[in-house]
C-alpha cells in the first residue's frame, strides 16, 4: 500500500482488519510519504510516518483525530518560551519521544527505514510493516504570492498547519526531490507485492510525493501486480484533510474521476489497473472504465473500524480479481 | 566566579544577594564547568549550568536539591521504552525543554556561549552572567577496575548517577582536552574582575577541570584580581556532593588543607591568593598562611541564602582585602 498519515492510516487499520478476517496469511507493507516531514527545533518530524506508527499501535488520539492519546504538552511549552519553536506547531510531550528518539539514530547514522524498524519494535502492529518511501530527506516547500507583489516559499508544515492551506498554493517544490531515491523496503515491498493499493491519502502532497521519487513511478509500473486506488474524494469534496487546495494548486478538480485521471491507466502512461470511487460518484464510473480503468461505487466513507475493513476488502478483491484475469 | 553545579549555584546565589546588599554596582560573572557535560539521546546535556541556570531563575527544586521546581518524567519514560536512555538516567520534561532549544541551537552553528546566553534571556537571573569555561566538548570519563581483571572506563555521569561514585575510580580523562581552549567569555570575565572566587565545588571534576582547559592556568595566574577560593570541604567531609571519592582518585585527602594545596598559592606555581575555611577547620588554618595561601576560617556551612550570602561577602571581603594590599 502507498499512504499518506492520517487518512492513509484509518485505511491501513480497516486493510489490517480484513487481512485478519479474510486474508490470515497475507502481510501488509505500508510505503509511507514522507513529504511532510521537517525540522523543527532540531528534531527530525515525520508526521505521516507517526500518525501510521501510533494508529497501527493503537496508541493514537482518536478524539482529536491525530497525535498520541493521553498527550501533554509542557515541553512544547518550553520550547516557544525559549523561542526555538513557532506558537502554530505544538509537539506534545509523547510524541517528542518519538521524535527524540528518532532523530538521536538518524544522528548515529541509522537511515529513516532502520529508525521507522526500531520504532515498531516498541508496539505490536498486527504484522503491518512500515517503510519509507525513501531514506533521502525531501522536504515539501509551498510558493504563495506575496502581499507586496511577487511570491515566496514557506515550509508545508507552516502552509498546512498555520494557514490551513488557506493560503492559494502557487505550486510545490519538493526540495531534495531530485537527488531522493525509493527505500529498499519499498522497492522490496512492491516486487513483492500481490496487490499494491493506493490509500485515499491526499494525491497531490501524500501519493503525488511518493510517485515523484525518482524511480518510483518506473518501479510501480513494473509490477507484477494490480494496482487499485480508492478515491480521497467524495462527491468533490476531501475526505479529510484539504486536498482541494492541493488539487487546486495543480490545477485538477476535486472529483473523483479527476483523481484517477491524474494517476492515470496503467494501460497508458499511469499507475491505475483499478479504482474505487464513492457510490455518491458513480456517474464517473463509465467514463473511467472507458480510459481504461477497472472502477467500481462502493460504500467509500469509513465511519468506523468495520466501513474501513469492508472498504480494504473491496479494494483487495478489486486487485485479486484483476489478478486472476491477467 | 569559577564553578560546579548545584554546590556552586548556592554559592552564586548567596554572592548575588551579598552584591545586591552591599555592592550593588558590581556584576558576577560564573565560569562553569562543562566537564560533566555529555550526549545522552542525542541531545546536549550540560548539568552544570543548568543547575546553576535554574537556581539562579528560581526554578529549581528546593526539595529536591537538583532539577527544575514542578518537573515530571513523561517523555523520559516514552526514551527508556524506546531503548534511548538507560534507565538509571532520568531526563524532566522541563529539563528536557532546555536541552532540546541547546542541541538545536548547537546543531545549527551557535557555539555552546552563545546557547548559554540564549537560554539566560528567557529568565531575569539579578545580573548574573553565566559562561561555560570553554566551548569545546570537554567529556570526562572514568576508568575503574574491571571484575574479570584489567580496567575500562565509563562516562563520569555514569559513574557519578549510576553507580553514585562508588566504584573506585583508577583516574578521570578529559577527552577532548588537549584541544579545548577556555571561552572567550571566560576570559573577558578573568580579565576584567576585581575579586575571582573559586567556589565550593568538586575541586577535581569541576573546578580541577576548568583549570585544567589548556590556557585557563595561566589565564587565571595573570589576573590582577586576587583570587580567592572557599572549601568544599568541612571537617573532613564534602560539604554537598561526591567529592572524597573523586579526591581519593587522585590521592589527594578529604581535608581543606589538602584542597586548598592542590590550588596552590600564587606566590608559588599554584592559584590561590587566599582561602576560606570552616571554623571547624581553624587548625589548617596557620600552615595555610605559612605556605603564602592567606586563610581565614569563617562559617562555612550554607544553611540558607543569609548564610550562603554572609559567606559569599567574607569572600568578597578577603578578596578586597588583598588588592588595597597589593
């Protein structure tokens, strides 16, 4: 599976779900964005990978919607005192284990794959494993227009988190982006794999990212096995989170039929065998199959542990019946 | 100033209330060790300091005796569950704040002065200057005897809070030493102070490690300032601290008159131009004076800031005294 954080992550509990149900023997290998991931006060961020890390361990705040449960917040306090980090961006204090924890191996030397490795020993994942989608740091940028005339760039973080990507994106620049090569575990994964899914993680920040990797988009042509996407949009609105101002930026709408568009057919150029879209959107049903995409309306909204379970199985069957018909 | 951690913060504080009362158009300038400093989760931790950082802002704890006031142990807990820290080295969270704003501060080109004076402006310290005696990572390690025969070493907060000093110490090793040169604060400090104080803190670990910085010597020796130095030990014990073991390791007695001839007198290859000791401690007092050290013994014992204050102004006194001398 690609995936971005959080919404990536309710998809890979529901995948989990399933593979437990219907699939024991299968294993699941998550290749996770790592686009959004920072510096900040000297520690290294990488929030899609955690948001995986602590909803797969059962440690997240469902509540709030991301984060540890439980968490405080008095280092963070600290921190904007001494003034080493902004007051939008609070790191609350479990997590800056993590980040503590992660940064300190990334220091000794260890690449991001050996730290997300040592970080799963801690918690049982149900035999999810998670890889980055590449070892190399590649951080995402946002250009926006100037009050006093011209443009300038601001981290990603600060675009989403302080902004709420209400700021109109220009475009993004994903700096490192060039000299970044896919994760061997990636790479592995994906030859590997009997059904490689495409989370509905945001397409542009998240999946777009992770396909942007040099060699990544060749390596996910090359496999042997389906790829199905699930649509991030229903009806033409995110399923969470604000892909439409990420859509925007590169000038896609946020339709469901749009989105498959942009991975296009693996019969073409693209990265698509199959697609699910909402039953809200079956009216692009058609169409897509006519480009050459295997899509389906089935129930995309998951409103708790069984609507994502039965939203992975769909998937899965969608890839495994592909399958069997090559 | 020079000085140790927590010992030497009572000192400081006690100083800063005799010049508030008494000189109130001087400023105190410390020269803290840095030997104690170590790396620990990635981060730069330098107790000393901080000790002295803490004290001096009022945020210490009292009750205690180390630490920030109202801490707790979150995130410590999240590293020793991530196999980060060891168990027997426990990091506050809001300690934690400040070794965080350190090691990104250090990590992005600020030497360990300039993080100092960072850290010093969040907090009204009564115009108290803290300096770290150099900026060179000085880290003293601990060689003991091994069980199976032979010898090893370990880092001195290791042997110091692990094994609270109680394995034999064979001999300390500064590494890093040789190509440490004192601050440059340091020595502005040296050269501009009319009394230098050595306090009451470990003369081998604290204070036996600033002198020892390659430069500081001789720094120190070509003051014009007299230079005064007060016991850390009374009647034959560490007045707070480890310092009897450390004092062992280099064959030197439990003694005040031991202490004060490891220093040295001036008139000879040594530091001292004076030295306070306890009442308790009156006999080494004539064999002192006769080696060119002028001693004096005075209450030594810092119960609270009145008497921690009244024995920083005989220091003071005693200093002042030898310059309308000289």
């Amino acid at each position: 599976m690609l995936a971005g954080g959080v919404g990536g992550a309710r998809f890979v509990r529901g995948l989990r779900e399933a593979v437990r149900w219907w699939h024991p023997d299968a294993a699941i290998d998550v290749v996770v964005n790592t686009g959004d991931d920072w510096w900040l006060g000297g520690l290294r961020i990488t929030p899609d990978l955690d948001s995986l890390l602590y909803t797969l361990a059962g440690q997240n705040d469902e509540q709030r919607g991301w984060g540890r449960v439980g968490e405080s917040e008095r280092v963070a306090a600290e921190l904007q005192a001494y003034g080493v980090t902004p007051e939008w961006f609070t790191l609350g204090d479990l997590d800056l284990g993590t980040h503590i924890a992660r940064t300190a191996w990334l220091r000794s030397g260890a690449s991001l794959s050996e730290v997300v490795a040592r970080l799963q020993q801690r918690w049982d994942l149900g035999g999810v494993r998670l890889h980055p989608a590449t070892d190399d740091e590649v951080d995402t940028h946002v250009w926006v227009a100037s009050d006093a005339g011209g443009e300038h760039d601001l981290h990603f973080q600060e675009w989403w988190t302080r902004y709420r990507a209400q700021l109109p994106a220009l475009r993004f620049e994903q700096r490192g982006l060039a000299a970044a090569r896919p994760s061997a575990g990636a790479l592995a994964a994906l030859e590997a794999a009997d059904v490689v899914i495409i989370a509905p993680s945001n397409p542009v920040v998240s999946i777009g990212t992770i396909v942007s990797i040099p060699g990544m988009r060749d390596a996910l042509r090359a496999v042997t096995a389906p790829i199905v996407g699930v649509s991030p949009i229903i009806a033409g609105a995110a399923v969470r989170g604000m892909a439409d101002a990420c859509l925007a930026a590169i000038g896609v709408a946020t339709d469901a039929g749009a989105v498959a568009r942009l991975y296009g057919p693996r019969s073409g150029v693209g990265l698509l065998d199959a697609w699910l879209v909402d039953e809200a959107d079956a009216g692009v049903v058609d169409g897509l199959r006519a480009d050459g995409i295997a899509t389906d309306a089935v129930p995309l909204w998951m409103r708790d542990l069984d609507s994502a379970a039965a939203l992975a199985e769909a998937a899965l069957q969608a890839g495994l019946a592909r399958r069997s018909a090559s």
